[in-house]
C-alpha cells in the first residue's frame, strides 16, 4: 500500500471520527436544555393544577357559606313559627304552623347535610392542595439541581464542540477540491453518516458491494461514493 493510500484512510478515518464526535457533542448539547423545559413543563403543570383546585377550594367555601346563611335564615323562621304555635288558638292553626315547621325542618336537615359535605369537601381538597405542593417543591427542586447540572457542563460541551470543529476544518482538507461541495452537502444532510468505511467490500452503511471500479479508485486513493445510499467511502485495513 502507497503512502498516499495510507495517508487518505488515515485521513478518513479521523475526518469520520470527528463527525462522530462533533454529533455526539451536539446531541448532548440539545439533549439537556429540552430535558430542563420537560422538567420544567411537568412543574408548570402541577401549578396549574394546584390552581384548579384552588378555584374549586374557594368554590365549595362559599357555596357552604350561602348554604349556612340560608341555614341561620331558616332556623330564624323555624323560631318564629315555634313562637305562633306556642300563641295558636285553634287545633287548625296548629296544625298549619306544625305542618310549616315540620317541612321547614326538612329542608334544613338537607341543608345539614350539604354544608357538611361541602365541609368535607374543604377538607380533603386543602389536603390534595397541601400535597400536591409538596409534590411541586420536589419537582421543582429536581428541575433546577437539573438546570444547574446542565449549565455546568454546557461551558465544556461549547468547549469541546470548538475544539472539534477546528480539528475538522484542518481534517477536511484531506478533501479534494473538486469534491468539497458533494461532501459538505451530504455533511449537511446526514452529519457523520455521510461518510462510510468498506468492509469486505460493502458499504457499511447500506451493504451494498462496491464495483470493481470502486474497488480499484479506492485503493488507488481516489475518493468514491456509495452508489446506493451516496455516501462518501473509505478504505479501512
Ligand atoms: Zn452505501
């Protein structure tokens, strides 16, 4: 094998290996700020859910408190009417302000009932509230020790990032003139995908055997492209 052959897999294969990296790099870079919005999105949900229960909290207090009112209202009458049957005069007007009464009573004991659950209700929705609070402090602990962690090492990840990038520029250069534009479109395209070692003659991208052509171009360090999937090949020994 030439110098030259030698030179251009070489060359290949670092040029590959740097858009493998520079991949890896960027997907860790997008990866972690839309995992901090996820986190984020799941406290700004249990917000709102906190809220809904508040509206509904509110809700049921005042409904229990104009029930109370209506209570207090009818009691006051229930009074009244228990004054004119103690004052009745006739077996007749008796019975009409029992019959009174007794319906009123009723209707409070209903009224009982529903201040009571709506009591009830309070109750158990202050608890949901409480909790649900607690459960937003958590996830709300979790997404900033999160951020924090990401933002830690996004510096590093730039870092890096620049590193590689000049690394490929001085790796690209192995790429003949003629050629640079097909390479930085299909670059473009497919990232690191857009180059692809043989291997027994195959592309190891999509398996398919390379011409006898192919073959030759290659190791006579001429630069090909997969005739099946078009990505740029190379030579590995
Ligand atoms: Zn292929």
């Amino acid at each position: 094998m030439s110098d030259i052959q030698t030179d251009i897999q070489a060359g290949m294969r670092e040029l590959h290996r740097i858009h493998t990296e520079i991949q890896r790099v960027r997907t860790d870079l997008d990866r972690g700020p839309r995992q901090v919005r996820a986190k984020t999105r799941l406290v700004e949900n249990k917000q709102a859910e906190i809220e809904q229960m508040r509206q509904k909290l509110l809700q049921t207090r005042k409904s229990a408190d104009e029930k109370g009112l209506q209570l207090k209202s009818s009691e006051a009458k229930l009074h009244g009417l228990q004054v004119k049957l103690n004052q009745a005069t006739s077996n007749r007007e008796f019975d009409a302000v029992k019959g009174q009464m007794d319906a009123d009573k009723m209707a409070n004991s209903v009224f009982e009932d529903e201040i009571l659950e709506a009591l009830d209700k309070v109750d158990s929705l202050k608890a949901n509230i409480e909790a649900a609070e607690k459960e937003k402090a958590t996830l709300e602990a979790d997404a900033k020790k999160f951020a924090d962690q990401v933002s830690a090492v996004e510096g590093d990840r730039k870092a890096e990032l620049a590193r590689l990038e000049a690394s490929l520029a001085v790796a690209e250069k192995i790429i003949p003139a003629g050629l640079i534009s097909d390479y930085k479109r299909l670059v473009q395209v497919q990232g690191a995908s857009a180059l692809a070692p043989i291997e027994n003659k195959a592309c190891t991208s999509c398996m398919n055997v390379v011409t006898t052509q192919q073959g030759i171009d290659l190791r006579a360090g001429r630069f090909t492209f997969c005739r099946s999937c078009g990505r740029m090949l190379y030579q590995v020994d």
